[in-house]
C-alpha cells in the first residue's frame, strides 16, 4: 500500500501536478474526489485505437485533472473535463500549467459531449439517475469508445442501460466499451 502510495504521488510530482487526495462533494449520486490510480490510468488510455485520437476525449467528472493531464499527452483534437466541484474545477485549472486542456464547471447531468467526441471518459464519478442521464446525453454515437474505472469489479449490467456495450478491453477495475 506505502509503495502504491508513492508510485502515486512520484507521477505527480515528476508532472509538476498535485492530483492525490480525496474530497467529499455534494448530491447523493455524487461520488467524492478520489482519482483513478496512475496505475490504471495508464493502461486505459493505452488501450485508446489511434484512429480515436482524431476525435475528443471528455472526462466526465474530471476532479483536479489527473485524467485531463494524461489525455493531453495523446494528441486528442480536444481535451475536456467536467466538472460539479468549484473548489476542484480550480485545482484543474491550476494542475493545467501549459497543457492544453479545457475545464467546464458543470453538472455532468447538462452537459452535451462535442459532436466529434472520440472517447467518453468516467472514473466513477456518479452513480444512479446522474449516471443514467449523463450515458443517455452523450453515448448516442456508434464510433465512441467509453472507458469506464470502479474501484471494484465493472458491472456492465449496471453501465449499459440499453445503449449496447460492447467491451474491447479490460484491466483490474477497469473495462473499455464500444457503444451501440
Ligand atoms: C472518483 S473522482 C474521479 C476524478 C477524475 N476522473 C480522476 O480520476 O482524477 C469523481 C469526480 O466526479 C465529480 N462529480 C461527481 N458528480 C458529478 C456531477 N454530477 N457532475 C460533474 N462532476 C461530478 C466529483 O466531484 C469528483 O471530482
């Protein structure tokens, strides 16, 4: 756990960012601010075809932007985080230094993905009625890839929600889906 803990932290520190920690927000179906593991991270977006970086890559529920950080390294058209948290919508924005990222202070529940999103990006940020809402918004279009991370086992029942996932990839505690 120590080791996980400063692989962690070393990721951070050699991008000049500070992404670790973890802060409760507020609504029900809001899960707190607890980033996805630079461990997994990584080879989720690794798994990412080279044809879908043409498109943009939205993280819905994006934190202080470890995500965000990660995606702009790919060469995304577009790089765009949700976010419901002020405080945390701040923190990415700080964490953005001379990346090329967008940050949008929103309920992900309005939010509209741009037409061209390639990837749709959920560290389980939600769960329940904002997560139904915010699938039902932006997984309407066959050419998304949808990388999805829960700190326990994907449960693609719980995901799907009749948009029709098909997984392409999976690691520990996390799967990626094509959609419809
Ligand atoms: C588990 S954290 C993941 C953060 C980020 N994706 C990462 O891995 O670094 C979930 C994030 O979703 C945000 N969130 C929760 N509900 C939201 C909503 N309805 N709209 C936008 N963001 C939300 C939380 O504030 C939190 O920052």
């Amino acid at each position: 756990m120590r080791i996980r803990g400063a692989i962690e932290r070393a990721a951070d520190v050699l991008l000049g960012v500070q992404t670790w920690g973890y802060q409760e927000v507020a609504g029900a179906e809001n899960n707190p601010y607890s980033p996805v593991p630079w461990t997994a991270l990584i080879p989720m977006l690794m798994s990412v075809p080279k044809s879908s970086l043409r498109g943009s890559f939205v993280d819905l529920g994006c934190g202080k932007g470890r995500v965000l950080t990660a995606a702009s390294f790919l060469g995304f058209s577009r790089v765009v985080g949700v976010e419901i948290d002020a405080e945390l919508c701040v923190a990415a924005e700080r964490n953005r230094g001379s990346r090329r990222y967008e940050v949008v202070c929103a309920d992900a529940c309005k939010y509209v993905a741009p037409a061209d999103t390639s990837v749709l990006f959920l560290g389980n940020p939600f769960v329940g009625s904002v997560l139904e809402t915010a699938m039902r918004n932006n997984c309407t279009d066959g050419r998304l890839m949808l990388c999805y991370y829960n700190t326990g086992k994907v449960n693609r029942a719980a995901l799907d929600l009749g948009i029709g996932l098909t997984e392409i990839s999976h690691g520990h505690n996390w799967a990626a889906y094509t959609v419809g």
